[in-house]
C-alpha cells in the first residue's frame, strides 16, 4: 500500500481538464490548503482554551462541543473536496454531471453540487456521477 501524498505532492497529482481557468486547480487547491490550516489552527486554540476552563460554568462545554463538530464538518467537507480534485471530480455536480461554474467554486471550494441542482434537493445518482450529460434530461432512479 502507497503513502498518502501530502502538500506539494498532492499539489502536483491534480488532473486537469475542469472548467477552471488555466491555473485555477491549483488556486483552489491552495485555498483550500488555507481554509485546512485556518481550521485545524481553530482547531488546537479551541482544544486549549477548552482545557484552560473552570469547571461548572454553564453553556461552555457545550459551546465549545458544538463549535468543534462544526469545525470538523468543515474540515471534512475539505478533506472530500481535495479527494475530489484527486479523482480528476472536483467541479462536476455530483447529482446531474454537469461542471460547477467556476465563480461558484471560488465562493464556494467545497460545493458538490450545481446551483440548479442544490436549489431543487435533486438527490445524487450515482450513475451520472463524474460524468458530463448531454442532455438536459434527469436519469430516472
């Protein structure tokens, strides 16, 4: 079994071919590297800070549960979008196929899905997943 490829390497092993601007995978893979460190950097200073605490004060644990599983959904949301950019996906709408626009990508780093297709709560279909449809027709289930 491979080591995982870590910064520079995975850097490197981005295909391209996405409807991003020349350029524009390695941008968004660099943003998303930030938005990785801003996390985990969130990350350690809440696991600090949660330890520092006085015992017994109300709402702080909680609080501070809370806002660590949302760090690590977001974290996790990053981790799926590097995947994606790996696997030569990163851009296409995982419900129809069809390309993400790049402007919504550079908004949004780790969206999955188009904006028609986020609106409608289209659920995803596997089948299509990856690929680019021709027609403006959904798959049947």
């Amino acid at each position: 079994m491979s080591a995982p490829l870590r910064g520079a390497q995975r850097a490197s092993a981005i295909p391209t071919g996405t409807p991003l601007s020349p350029g524009g995978e390695r941008r968004q893979f660099d943003r998303i590297q930030a938005q990785r460190r801003g996390i985990l950097e969130r990350l350690a200073l809440l696991e600090g800070d949660t330890a520092r605490r006085a015992p017994g004060v109300a709402g702080t644990h909680d609080e501070a549960l809370q806002l660590r599983a949302s760090l690590l959904r977001c974290l996790s949301a990053l981790d799926d979008a590097e995947a994606r950019m790996l696997d030569g996906l990163y851009g296409r709408c995982e419900a129809c196929g069809r390309w993400i626009p790049p402007r919504q990508l550079e908004l949004e780093p780790t969206a999955t899905r188009c904006a028609p297709c986020a609106a409608s709560g289209l659920a995803t279909t596997p089948s299509v997943r990856g690929r680019r449809r021709e027609s403006g027709r959904r798959p049947e289930p």
